[in-house]
C-alpha cells in the first residue's frame, strides 16, 4: 500500500478537499464519484461522505491501494 502524508495547516479538512490537494483524483467530480461509490474509506471505515472533515491523525484509503495520512 501506498502512504502519503498530507500536511495541512488548517483545524481540517474535507474528505474530497483532501483527495483533490493529494492528487488522488484530479476534479471534485472525479473525487465526489469515487465517494460515492463508496471506494473510499476513513480511518477503517467505508466513508460516502464528501463534506467528512479530517483532522490531524486521521486515514483515508483509497481501494485499499493508497493511503492518505492527514498530518
């Protein structure tokens, strides 16, 4: 699996936000889609929402491939 960690300078942010400035997908359609579809999950579980909010600590994963770490 993949691992990437994402620094972010905010309190949070957004599960397709997150997606998009990892350069998991390359427009919020593409990352609202892969939601959806429920190809993403967040810190263990299936996650189908856009507006999740992440914050340090927290763990998306993406098919199971690409993790991405929100430090």
């Amino acid at each position: 699996m993949e691992t990437h960690d994402i620094k972010i300078h905010t309190e949070f942010i957004k599960l397709q936000d997150l997606l998009k400035f990892a350069g998991a997908v390359e427009t919020g359609g593409d990352a609202k889609l892969i939601i959806q579809e429920g190809r993403v999950s967040v810190n263990g579980e299936a996650c189908t929402m856009r507006g999740r909010k992440l914050r340090p600590g927290d763990k998306a994963v993406i098919d199971g491939e690409t993790e991405l770490v929100v430090t």
